[in-house]
C-alpha cells in the first residue's frame, strides 16, 4: 500500500468554530467542502494530517450544554460522547472521495516521553506512507491538567514537528492575525506578513468562542513553536472557499508566518518545545557564561533549586536575575541537587559515588538565549 513520496507534507488544523455551530451541530457544508479540498489536495500528492478540535464541542451538542464546561470531569465526558461523532462524520465525508482516513488519539504525554514520541511519529509517517490520512485529535478522555496540550493549535504544532511537515494552516472563524480583536475594534488591521513572532507582544488579542479553549495568543504561540522548527504556518479562515489550496500555493490569504529554523536537531527541539519543565535551577555567573560557551552545568554551579523533579526530568534554567538560559534533563532529583548545590565535584562525588557529575549534560541541553 505505501505511496511514493511526492507533494507536500501539511498539517490542517479545524477549530470548533469552523466545524460546528454555538450549539454544537456540525456544519456540514463548510466541514464538507474542507474535505473536498483535503482530499483534491491528497489526489495531487500531497501528504495531509488533519488535527481537529470538535469532540467536546460535539458532545455539548448531544448534552445541549450552552456553554463549555470548566470541570475536567465534564469536559472529558462530553469529549467522551462527541468523539466518535466526529470521527463518523469524516470518515462518510472521506469516503466519498475513496480516502482512507485513521483516527490518532494523542495526548502530552504521548510528546513529552521520549518513546512515545518516536512510537507517535513513526506511526504518522507510516500512515503517510500508506496514502492515509489521519484525523488527530486530543485524546480529552483521558487528559489531565497536567498532560494536556490545552488547545489543538499546540497539538497542531507538536504535529507539525513529529512529521517534519513543509506547511502548517490554522483555520479559525476569522481571516487571520489582526492588530486588534476585530470583534471588538472595527479599526483592526489584518496583518498579512509575519517574519518574527516576538515581533507581536504588542498586538492585542482577545475572542476565544463559546465552544473552543483557544484563542489568537494561542495560535500565535503555535506559529512559533512551528516555524522554530522549519514549518511555513498560515492562520485563515476555515470558510473561505479554496482556503487550503490558496494556502498551500504560497498566494496572499490570512496571516503567514515564515519559516525562521534555530537550526536544532530533532531531539532538542523535543526537548524545547515537547517535553514540560518540571522545575527551576538558578546559576551563577560562571555557570552563565559555561553554557554560553557549549558546556555542561556543574553543581558548583547551582545557586537555587525549585519546584519537584526527578532525575529525567526536564527543568529550565535561569540567571540570578531570574532570566532564562537553557532548558536540559537533570541527572539529579530536586532533594539531592539542593544538598549538591555550590560544592566542587570533588565533595559531590563523595555525597553520591553513582551520581553523574554534570547536572545537565550539554547534549541534553539546548540554550532559549
């Protein structure tokens, strides 16, 4: 069954908004005419990953809910009952045209394990390979707090990097990244071009629907998380007609973001963006300036210690001004690294015979400034 490879690799992201109304029934024209495009888009070659949101709005439908719950308990029970709507629905629609569609259920922990994260992108890339087309969503069943993306512009984005894919689209119920909330400010100007998303701290964002969790601030976040990594990404609205293919053919629609690389190899961009901070090391002077210079940091080094770790975990790590450097997995728990903090290798190495005598090795660190 395995395809040649040919076309690009594109990652779309369907917002509640787009898929159904504020009381949760499908929109099934433009939802149709989305999968049409999908699908014309897949007979040319090009590789599709669709990430849809939907589920939970899906279920308030059923429910007849007015607005989306703020318990975790509800939210997973009405993901629960939408789900499988969701995916029927596109799968009638895909079978139309003869596309074969899987259903991927992930959740953080899925990127923030290692294993999994490979386990992941190896079954995407041989879904891809198949000519299939896999409809991503948030496994909301069963997330918590502490292992949820918290909206699918960020799955969309982790997505985008597993598959190494050319282009990412967001598609929202408005034409792209504005100035202001145009539903808010009738002066609002569409922004078209984006070169660096930092460049945005000063637009201001609002509007998140009835029915989604995200809002712009999150899509912005999203674009940069992908074009960080080499991926194209283009905010637009999910009812305009020929939207993806607009997209996918470079024309002027919505707001994109170019692709701006730091140059990171897969594993540490995993670790930037895919695997959480589970707490803080502050660093003196001389541990700044060792890993500015490419080193490993040293508990010689360590000047505070906070939050709960163990050893695997990822932690950021900040000057003493509170100003973060780099982002790594320590080899020490949070209790036995306050008790290594500032003393030469030497003494450590008595304290811990079987402890490593880097905190964070440099291989398993990337720099943020």
């Amino acid at each position: 069954m395995a395809g040649k490879r040919s076309g690009k690799t594109v990652v779309v992201k369907i917002g509640s908004s787009t898929l159904t109304s504020e009381r949760g029934t499908f929109r099934l024209n433009p939802v149709a005419g989305l999968v049409a495009e999908i699908c014309e888009l897949h007979a040319q070659g090009h590789r599709l990953l669709v990430v849809s949101s939907g589920a939970v709005s899906s279920g308030m439908g059923v429910l007849r809910f007015k607005r989306r719950p703020s318990e975790i308990v509800d939210l997973q029970a009405a993901a629960a009952v939408g789900q499988g709507r969701l995916f029927h629905i596109y799968t009638e629609l895909f079978a139309h045209e003869s596309v074969v569609t899987a259903q991927v259920l992930l959740t953080a922990f899925d990127v923030a394990a290692r294993t999994q994260y490979l386990h992941a992108r190896n079954t995407l890339k041989r879904l891809l390979d198949w000519r299939v087309v896999p409809i991503i969503n948030e496994n909301d069943t069963t997330a918590t707090d502490e292992l949820c993306f918290g909206d699918n512009d960020a799955l969309a984005a982790q997505v985008a990097l597993l598959v190494k894919a050319d282009l990412l689209i967001l598609l929202t119920d408005i034409d792209g990244l504005y100035t202001a909330d145009p539903h808010e400010d009738t002066q609002a100007r569409l922004i078209t071009s984006v070169e660096d998303p930092g460049e945005l701290e000063c637009v201001r964002i609002g509007h998140t629907g009835v029915l989604g969790s995200g809002g712009m601030g999150s899509k912005i976040n999203s674009a940069r998380i992908a074009t960080s990594g080499g991926v194209e990404t283009v905010i637009a609205r999910g009812t305009r007609p020929g939207v993806l293919e607009t997209c996918l053919a470079g024309e002027d629609v919505g707001t994109r973001f170019k692709s701006r690389p730091l140059g990171l190899p897969d594993y540490k961009l995993w670790l930037l963006y895919g695997k959480p901070a589970q707490g803080r090391v502050t660093v003196d002077a001389g541990a700044v300036k060792a890993l500015r210079g490419k080193g490993s940091l040293l508990p010689v080094g360590v000047t505070g210690v906070d939050g709960d770790f163990a050893v695997g975990d990822a932690v950021m790590v900040v000057d003493e001004d509170g100003v973060e450097l780099a982002k790594g997995l320590v080899t020490y728990s949070k209790k036995d690294l306050d008790r290594a903090k500032g003393l030469q290798s030497s003494r450590v190495a008595e304290m811990f015979p079987q402890a490593s005598p880097e905190v964070i090795h440099r291989d398993h660190m990337v720099l943020v400034c």
